[in-house]
C-alpha cells in the first residue's frame, strides 16, 4: 500500500473519532472559516450544536454564513434586548472573543462563546447549557429575597453572631427589641437565662432556654432558639431568634394573680390561704406555734346591701380590706374567704401577737365608713385559732376559729375571742340537735300543747295559746323551742315547722267544733320569717277552709320585734291576714323597746304584756300605773289586753281590779294535752265564782 494512501486512512480514522468525541461532549461546537465574500461561514459543528441553536431541519449546515445564523436567531428573538447583531459580528471579524446569552424557543438557556482561531481565519465558537445554572440562581435569589423579607417582616427577632458574641447582623424586629440596632451590644451581658446559667454556656450547648434582656429601665422576656453547630472545638457563627414574650409572661402573671386573689378586693383568696398553710405546715417543724388564723366576719352587712344595693356593698368591702392590710405587720396576710368572711393568716406568731392584731382589726372596721354620700358604719366578730394546739390541718384550724367567731357572735359581737374546746362540743351538739331536728320535721315529731287565758272577771276561758313541743328520742328529753327554734331559723326549717303548726292546731279546733262545745279562740306563734312569706296568707286561709273553722276564730301572734325589723313588710302582711278575718296580737309586749306608736300603726286585735312587766304588780307601782295606761289606752282603741305570766293570787286580784283584761299564766292553768283542756271545757258551767280555781277544779 503506498504511503499516500496510509495518511489518507489515518487522517480520515482521526477525524472520525474527533466527531466521536465532539458528537458525544456536552457542549455544541461550531468551527467557522473566513470566506471572503460571507466573512465567516460554518465549516464544521456538532450534533450538540444543532440540538442546542435549535434551527430550522437542514438550516445549519457547512457553508451557512454566520450572519444569517445571527439574523435568525436575532428576529426570532433569542437574544437580549440590548444585542446589536452588527457590533457583535463585528467583533467576532476582528478577532475577539466574544459572549451572548440566548434563549431558545424551548425556554432553555444558551451560552454562546466565540474564540478566535490561531491557526487560521475565523472562529470556534462553543454552546452551554447553562439552564439549570440559571434557574438555581433565581431560586437562590428568590429564596434570600423572600427569606429577607420573612425575617424583616417577622416578629421574631434575628441575631446572627459570631463566637465572641459580636453582632454581625440583626433584623428589625431584633432592633426593636433593644430598642435601637444590637450591633456593638454586649450580648454576653444583656441576655441573661432565667435559670442562672450564663449566655455563653447556653451558646455552647446550643440550649433554646429563656431569658431576661436587661433594659435601661425595663425588662424584657424572651424565648432564645439558636442553630446548632458542627462540633468544632471553637463556637462558629450562630443564628439566635428571639421571641418576644414579655405580654404573655405578664398575662399569665396576671392570670397567676387572679387565681390566687379575690377580684373585688384584691386580697388573697381560697387558693392562695391553701398554699399559704401548706408552706408553713412544711417549714419549720422545730417552731412552737407553726402559725394563726384569725377569722373575721362583718356584722350587719346584709343590711347594708338591703338597704343601699349590692354596689355599696361592694365598695364597702374594698374599704374594709384596706383597713384590714393597714392595720397588719409584714409577717401577717390578709384573705377574702367568701361574702363578708374575712382572714389573717400569721406566720410564727409572738406570743399575745394575735389578740392584739385581732383588737386592731375589730377597732378598724367598727370606725365610720365614708362613701359616696353615705356614712356606714358596721363592726366585727373575730375568732382565733393557732397551729399546732387547736388543730394540724388547716380544716381544723379553720372550724377552730369558726367556733371562736360563733361565740363571740353569740356573746353580742363586736368582739374576740380564742377558740375553746368547749365551744366546740356546743357547736357539735347544736349540729347533731340540727339533724335531729331535720329528722323530726321529715317525720312530723311535734305535738302541741294548749295554755287557757281566761276573763279576769269571770274566770272562764276565753282562748287558748297553741305552744309546741318536741320530744328528742336522742336525747330522751323534751327540747324547749328556745332552744330548737332559733336552730330552725337559721337552717331554713322553721317555715316547714309553721306550717305544720298552721295544720296541727286548725284541725284541733276542728275537732273542739264537732265536740259541741262552745270554742274559744286559738292563737299560733309564727316565726317572722314565715310572715316574710307572700304564701303565708293563702296558707292560712287554705287551712281553714279545709277543716271549715271560721277565721275569727284564729289569732296568729307576733313579737315586737318583728314590727321592729320591718314594719312596712310586717304591716302590708298583716293588713292581708287581717282582711281575711283572722285575728293578730303583738306578744311580749313592753319586752324591748316597742312605742306605744306600733299599736296604732300596725293592724292589731290584741295586745300581750309580757311577763316580765306583769312581774312588778303587787310590788311596784309604777308598774300598776304602766298596766293601766296600757289598759286605757287600748280601750280607746278598741284592743284585747291579755296580760302574760300571772303565777300569783295577788297578780290576778290586782290585774282584775284594773278592768277587763284577760289573763295567761301558770295560776290561771298550766300548758296541757288538747284532750284535757277539751274535758276542762266540757266541766266548765256558768257559774257566779271568778275564782280561777273554780274553772280549773
């Protein structure tokens, strides 16, 4: 083979496997010559080059001039808006190596790089891609747009430090919180963990924890979150956020507040007493007194709201904690329990410490009260009790100085006292009293008891007085109604008590009817509560109408004292009973401080000296001339008198020297059974004898 023929192969092998490699690389590849009346033209290019200039099917080929590549490319819109076709050709002619980027139908992006050949004429020009490189560009700026944006909008505060602490950049939420920009702060000093550990400590173990941000003249509460490090021996640089929770930290030191004090006076209040004697409970143990309560409840407060309104009241509850937290040392607190039930709590008393603060409270709020235009004034009832000796729960502690608070409110109030074991065992008698009592109105366990008044003059019974009593199967003993009514007024029974007794001696007068007899008048006692009732009239008046008893044959007593409390109330109630033809009587009368007033005013058929007037006939003058001015007066009013408590021979003969009165009392007959009096009734004949015993024999 000659040797020509040898190049020829090799040369044509060579450039087989140049396209090869050209074909296969990722870049196009166009090499242009220099034609004389083109300027350059294609003399070689790739199967990328094609791919990536996008050009009609057989437009690019060898021999196409470069300008018209470059026109097409330019009317199809491939190249930027300030690309001038001329000058870059230009360049390329003059041999410089030149750059455009284009962008192809398909949206990709191309880089067109033109080099000089220095060989010969023309130019090598190579095609990138660079789309992907682009497009992570315009994320990449995007994303540090919009993350800007986030963290100059956010509200939470960005520091980017480095390991000495420097500020290297703070947003404005950040610049906000130090009110003013960070950088130059020492953060290190200013951003102080609330649980005592350093900020550097926190920064080297990459710890989210809370802090403090000392202010000139405030506080600030922050959250600090930080990202974490790589784990190199020195602190690299660290992005801090910081939250602002300073109004929620206040809130919830408000809501803290609120569960633990009382809203209207702002002392502490059932919660906050708790927590207070459960820390002293768990403190010194070696201290003979842990601690003492001293209980405090306002006197006639329920009358201040009846009578001015429930704002009044309020306002008089604020001044009476001032006058509370003024009068106490630093190692006492003050408690609103509930109503008007206050509380001292001291710690560690000194002895006689207690007695002495709970004068000073009791002198405080017995002091005139201004408000608005009102002057109020109210006392006090206070109770003392110490831990350990009068209990070692607080539940004990406080029914200690419960019992201490009912004795002195059961002494006349206005007063202190300490607890006394005692008073405890009253107290737990009178509730174990007050379930029996529950017991006995669930299963009616009453019976009443009549007492005749008689016409001094004649002797014959004109009435009788309805009393009830009631056996306690407990105790085995009779309880006197002194003693179980008021137990009754307290707990809410004593209308269910009335009105059986409304029942009770209706239905006996009944039966004194149907026996034939000629029926004096029945009087009943009824509790001022009762007659506080709107349903009291219809009651009663029901009562009669199912048994058929004519009213006037029933009188309903009052004390004076209920005229005194409410007379208006009183007076519209009684004004109803008696236009329903049933008689009313005041009783105990002259007992307390009654004017003879309330016998004109209040709408009335009889009048009851109490006992303790009708005591001093026989011995005191002054009291004969008192009965006969009661006696005349009710003449001229047109009143019953019954005097009360006549046990003597010379009280009755002096009695019934004054005029017609009649009379009640133990030497006019004694309480008994409602048959026995019906036999007395039924042996009672007309007779000329006024002597008592006469009608008793």
């Amino acid at each position: 083979m000659k040797k020509a023929d040898c190049d020829q192969r090799r040369i044509t092998a060579e450039h087989a496997m140049m396209r090869e490699m050209l074909d296969n690389t990722d870049h196009g590849v166009v090499l242009y010559d220099h034609d004389a009346a083109e300027g350059q033209v294609v003399a070689f290019f790739n199967a990328k080059a094609a791919s990536y200039m996008e050009l009609p099917a057989g437009m690019l080929r060898v021999g196409l001039p470069r300008h018209a590549i470059t026109a097409y490319c330019q009317q199809r819109g491939d190249h930027p808006d300030d690309f001038i076709s001329a000058d870059h050709l230009a360049r390329v002619e003059s041999g410089t190596a030149v750059e455009v980027l284009a962008c192809r139908p398909s949206g990709r992006r191309i880089l067109a790089r033109s080099f000089p050949r220095t060989a010969e004429a023309g130019s090598l020009t190579l095609y990138i891609d660079v789309t992907r490189s682009i497009v992570s560009a315009q994320r990449l700026r995007e994303s540090r747009a919009e993350y800007r944006a986030m963290a100059e909008t956010a509200p939470i505060g960005f520091i980017k430090i480095d390991a000495t602490g420097n500020v290297l950049f703070a947003n404005s939420a950040a610049g906000e919180m130090f009110e003013g920009a960070p950088s130059g702060t020492d953060l290190f000093a200013r951003i102080r963990p609330t649980d005592g550990e350093s900020f550097a400590d926190k920064i080297r173990m990459s710890q989210s924890f809370q802090a403090e941000l000392k202010m000139p003249y405030h506080s600030r509460h922050l959250i600090v979150a930080m990202s974490p490090w790589n784990g190199a021996h020195v602190v690299p640089e660290r992005m801090l956020a910081l939250t602002d929770v300073t109004s929620l930290t206040v809130a919830r030191k408000q809501i803290e507040h609120m569960a633990r004090h009382d809203p209207l006076t702002g002392l502490g209040n059932r919660t906050l007493f708790a927590e207070t004697w459960a820390r002293l409970m768990n403190g010194d143990e070696c201290h003979q007194t842990v601690g003492a309560m001293i209980t405090v409840d306002l006197d006639h407060f329920k009358l201040v709201n009846d009578d001015y309104g429930h704002g009044v009241g309020d306002l008089l509850l604020r001044n009476v904690a001032e006058r509370i937290q003024s009068g106490l040392e630093r190692n006492a607190t003050a408690f609103r329990l509930g109503g008007d039930e206050f509380a001292v709590v001291i710690e560690k008393p000194n002895p006689g410490e207690c007695l002495a603060v709970a004068k000073a409270l009791v002198g405080l709020i017995s002091q005139p009260f201004p408000i608005a235009d009102l002057t109020l004034t109210i006392g006090c009832s206070a109770g003392i009790a110490s831990m350990p000796e009068d209990g070692r729960t607080v539940d004990d502690l406080q029914r200690a100085a419960d019992v201490a608070l009912y004795q002195v409110k059961r002494n006349g109030r206005g007063g202190v006292a300490h607890f006394d074991p005692a008073q405890e065992r009253k107290m737990g008698e009178r509730r174990r009293l007050e379930l029996d009592l529950r017991r006995a109105v669930s299963e009616e366990s009453f019976t009443l008891v009549y007492q005749p008044q008689l016409d001094l003059r004649t002797g014959r019974i004109t009435g009788m007085e309805a009393l009830i009593r009631w056996e306690n199967k407990r105790l085995g003993r009779m309880v006197p109604p002194s003693q179980f009514i008021p137990i009754a007024e307290s707990c809410g029974l004593i209308t269910l008590i009335d009105l059986w007794v409304i029942r009770s001696a209706v239905e006996c007068m009944r039966a004194f009817i149907d026996a034939g007899i000629e029926h004096p008048f029945t009087s009943i006692n009824l509790s001022p509560i009762s007659l506080a009732r709107e349903e009291i009239v219809s009651q009663l008046t029901h009562a009669l109408e199912i048994h058929r008893v004519p009213p006037n044959l029933l009188e309903i007593e009052i004390t004076e004292s209920v005229a005194i409390t409410d007379k208006e109330l009183v007076g519209k109630t009684l004004l109803a009973i008696q236009n329903a033809g049933i008689k009313i009587a005041i009783d105990d009368f002259g007992a307390g401080h009654t004017s003879l007033a309330y016998i004109q005013a209040l709408p009335i058929n009889r009048v009851k000296i109490d006992r303790s007037i009708i005591n001093g006939i026989g011995r005191d003058e002054s009291t004969h001339a008192i009965v006969a001015s009661i006696l005349h007066l009710c003449g001229r009013l047109g009143l019953k008198l019954t005097a009360e408590g006549i046990e003597t021979a010379e009280q009755w003969e002096e009695l019934r020297a004054l005029g017609t009165i009649e009379g009640q009392g133990f030497y006019l007959g004694h309480p008994e059974a409602p048959e026995v009096l019906l036999e007395r009734l039924r042996r009672e004949r007309p007779s000329s004898s006024p002597y008592p015993h006469v009608a008793t024999a």
